[in-house]
C-alpha cells in the first residue's frame, strides 16, 4: 500500500484486486484473542489501533503463570525462615540487592556473558523464566544481606547542590539530559533517599556536571563499596568471553545463531554477519564481550554500543534459544 496522507494509505492504482487488508477480527485471532471476545469500536481505524496496541492474549497468561509460580515459591520459602525475615518486604529486599549485587558471586546465574548481576535486567538464552524468578532470589539475599539503603554524603551533597540551584528533580533530569521529567526525576529522587550505589558512572557524571560538581570531589565523596564493586564489576567484565551472534527476529525477541568454526576472526565475523543473506532483513547484534557489541541494521550499516559499571549489557536481553 501506498501512503498519502496521515494514517491514510491506499492499493497501488491498477492492482486493487491484488491485495486484501486483514480485517480487524483477524488481527485479533492473530493477538490470540478467541472469537468470543467481544470487539467495541466506532471508527475502523480505532479498531486497528486497538488491536495493535493489545498483547498477545496466550502472552500474557504464560508470563502471569510464571509470575504465580515464582511469588508462589517466594512466599513458601518466606513462610519457613522465621518471624525475623518475614518482616523483610519486597521492595526492601530489592534495595538490598541492588545496592549489593555486585558483591556476591550468589546473584550470578549461568556462565559465560550470561554471568550477569541479578540487577543488570540480563535473562540466559533459553531461560526467560529466570526473569521472573527474581521475587525469591531477593528474598534470598535479603536474608544473607541486610543493608538498609541510606542518604550518602555524595547523594546529600548532590542534593544539596540541587536544592541550592532552585531546581527540582525533574528539571534536574531535564538538564542533564536523563530523559523525561517523569522518570528522571524519579530516579534522581531515588538516588538522593537511597544513596549513589544504583546510579551508573555515566548518569552520576551527568548529574555532577549540570549541578557544576567537579569530578574529583565526586570521587572523593564515593563510598568504598560503590569503589570494591567497581573494581569487582570490571575484573568481571574483562574477563574474556567467545564471540556471540543474535538476530532480533521481533521487537523485543532476540535469537542466537551459533557461528560457523571456519569465522575465528572478530573481521571475519563482522564480515560472516554482514553478508549472511539469510539474516540481511534483521537488526543483528554480535557481542565481542561484556562491555562492547556491534549492532547491524538492515541497511547494512552499523553502530558501536559500551556499557559500564551498573549499566545494562550492550547486547540483547529477552533471546530465545
């Protein structure tokens, strides 16, 4: 179809007969929606809309399972430690491990670049259940780790800076370019209540540079666990990997493809990855190791993505096996 107009398009002229539009009930059965379902819309194109912003119906109720099962287990386990540790909630639990959860090798699960930190958001290939079975591995490090998460002297001086420059936590955000108001504020109000060990270096350098803080009294000011835990983040980080290839086969869905013997190179790689044709109409990711993957859009062109300490992975999260 062709576009001409905002959310108006129009069948090629001359080959009208070639092409049908699915109708709205049959993007639903795509949605896994059943035929029962009763669809409520007055304009078509809010019927569309509807559809398209649905999740799939079977989706939904194998992630809920998996979210029961594992507060199931969570609460069981809670129910058998005591009246001492289940007096520990869960948000607590999960500032617990955060701000810990470089520190103890009992966070990690699996190997190789899938060796993440329980806070880094990273699933195993063919384990997406392990996304969701978080709820008891922060209640498990609660019991062995409890660390009430406090005001730092960096975080109250960041606030104190903040409140001197008339600027709330939005604006702040805004200014060091954190992204929205919203969520920005969000985390820079965190930060000051729960202390510096969930900011990474690069958003705690942003703030110091529109609040005018210098880096070295940023430094200065660090505790010595953010500082044991980046020292333990980055002998983690360098620790040598293989080179891994994924194909992003759908918005959020990444597949790993093993790679052939014959490609021992990170140029042959690049060059297998590039050329492949079977994988040209995909965003492709190939991960040289934990800090550092080169991205390649189906145009053929690429970028470069750098992670570092207490920030997501460079290369992709929800992957399937």
């Amino acid at each position: 179809m062709q576009k001409f107009g905002v959310d108006a398009f129009r069948f090629v002229p001359g080959k009208e007969s070639f092409y049908r539009r699915l109708s709205v009930r049959e993007c639903a059965r795509i949605q896994t929606f059943p035929d029962s379902h009763k669809l409520c819309y007055e304009r078509i194109i809010d019927g569309y809309k509807m559809m398209g912003n649905a999740v799939l119906v079977n989706l939904a109720f194998h992630l809920a399972t998996a979210v029961e099962r594992c507060v199931g287990k969570a609460s069981r386990r809670r129910s058998t430690r005591g009246k001492s540790h289940s007096t520990a909630t869960a948000s607590t639990a999960r500032r617990m491990t955060r701000s810990r959860g470089l520190e103890h090798p009992s966070l990690f699960q699996g190997s190789g670049r899938d060796r993440r930190p329980y806070h880094a958001g990273t699933a195993a290939p063919d384990r997406v259940r392990f996304a969701f079975g978080r709820s008891s591995s922060c209640l498990d490090s609660a019991h062995h780790n409890r660390r009430v998460t406090m005001p730092t002297r960096l975080s109250q001086r960041f606030q104190q800076a903040r409140i001197a420059s008339g600027l709330k936590p939005g604006q702040l955000a805004s200014l060091a370019g954190l992204g929205t108001e919203e969520v920005g504020g969000n985390l820079i109000a965190r930060f000051e209540r729960d202390g510096e060990d969930m900011l990474s270096d690069t958003k705690l350098a942003k703030i110091a540079s529109a609040l005018g803080i210098p880096s070295d009294e940023v430094a200065s000011l660090e505790t010595d666990e953010r500082r044991r835990a980046r020292a333990e983040w980055e002998a983690w980080s360098n620790e040598p990997i293989p080179t891994s290839f994924y194909v992003r086969m759908m918005p959020a869905v990444w597949h790993q493809v093993e790679l052939p013997e014959t490609v021992t190179t990170p140029e042959q790689a690049l060059e297998w990855a590039r050329s492949h044709s079977r994988w040209a109409p995909y965003l492709r990711c190939l991960c040289w190791s934990r800090r550092h993957a080169t991205y390649i859009r189906p145009d053929g062109t690429s970028y470069e993505a750098h992670t570092g300490f207490n920030e997501d992975g460079p290369g992709p999260y929800m992957r399937l096996a």
